[in-house]
C-alpha cells in the first residue's frame, strides 16, 4: 500500500481511490486503509442483465440520432457532453480526452454520442472484455433529461454488444440511473466497496 501510495505522490496524484472486489472482507482492510489515511464510501451497486432479455419497450425517444465515435472531433464533443452531463469539474475534462484518445475508437472500446437538433446531449460507452459487455459513461445534460435518453444510449450500445455476440452486460449504477437500468433488465448483484483519499501530496 505505502508503494502504492509512494507511485502516486510521485506524480502529483492528491486523490486516490482504493476499491474492494466483492469478495473481499472489508474488515479486513479497514484499519490498515484508514490508517494510510483512507475514507471509507459505500459502494454503488454494481448490476448485470441477460442482454437476450433486454427490455426493448421503451424505443428511441423522438429526434435522437445515436452515432459512434469514430473521429478526434466526436471524441471531444463527446468527453465535453459527459463532463457536464455527469456534472464533473470542467478541469476533468482535458485528463478524461488524453485517455480515451490513448485508448483509440477501436475495440475494446465503443463510445456513443446522442444528438437532438444537431446538439450532443448523452453519451455511452462499452468496455468489452473478459467475455462481458461493461456499461459505462451514461450521462445527460442537465436541460435533456426526463426524456429516456439515458435509457435509449444505455440500450443503444447494448443491442449493439448482443449483436457482437455477448450475452452478459454488467455496470455500476448511480443512484439517478438505477431505476433507468432495472427497467432494461438489470439486476443488483453485488456492491463493490471503495475508500478514497484527498488532499494529500
């Protein structure tokens, strides 16, 4: 742990998260990651759905276009739309561009951007690995929401991950989309601990 801390400090990193798989005791860690300076946060509930039984009901809401991020300039408009959508401070937005640029438009990674009126409102995002479709990186700007475009982004990108023949899709709720991912199909399989760490060079 003091290695890891160490690796981070080195390179200006104040803030750290120290996640727990689900299998792990937190009791266990509790102690040693508070004594290193460690706040433990309740972890979000992490959820998984049978993507052949995907609720499909609720469609594509009127005037969306849904594409995916193939270009430099996609990337960026759609990085700008999931800071604001998922109200992150505006300096995140230059860290979060640099690393989906490393990462590349190719798969394992599939980013998609939703438009009304020619205006990026809602994105998702895919991480196929290990045999699963992860979900990750829904977001609405603030004026769009009460509209389902949650829903027909997380959908979206689903269907699409069934078609490359997964049939698992996994994600980490916020409290804001949990009802949106129960009405597709998911349900809470576990919850996935986590401490953090601020301030602190």
């Amino acid at each position: 742990m003091r290695e890891a801390i160490s690796w981070f400090r080195a390179r200006s990193v104040t803030n750290l998260t120290w996640w727990l798989a689900p299998t792990v005791a937190r009791q266990d860690w509790d102690n040693l990651l508070r004594t290193h300076g460690f706040h433990f946060s309740d972890g979000p509930p992490s959820m998984a759905a049978d993507l052949r039984a995907l609720n499909e009901t609720g469609g594509t809401p009127q005037g969306l276009r849904i594409i995916t991020v193939t270009d430099e300039r996609a990337l960026q408009a759609w990085v700008r739309t999931f800071i604001v959508g998922y109200e992150m401070p505006p300096d995140w937005e230059k860290p979060l561009l640099e690393m989906m640029t490393c990462l590349g438009p190719e798969l394992p990674v599939r980013h998609y951007l939703g438009y009304l009126e020619d205006k990026p409102v809602a994105t998702s995002n895919l991480f196929l690995s290990a045999g699963v479709a992860g979900l990750q990186f829904v977001a609405t700007l603030p004026q769009a929401r009460g509209r389902g475009l949650g829903g027909a982004m997380s959908l979206a990108a689903l269907l699409e991950a069934r078609q490359m023949g997964y049939r698992i899709g996994i994600l980490q709720s916020s409290e804001m989309g949990f009802p949106v991912y129960r009405r597709l199909g998911f349900q809470q399989v576990c919850k996935v601990d986590h401490y953090y760490r601020t301030g602190r060079p």
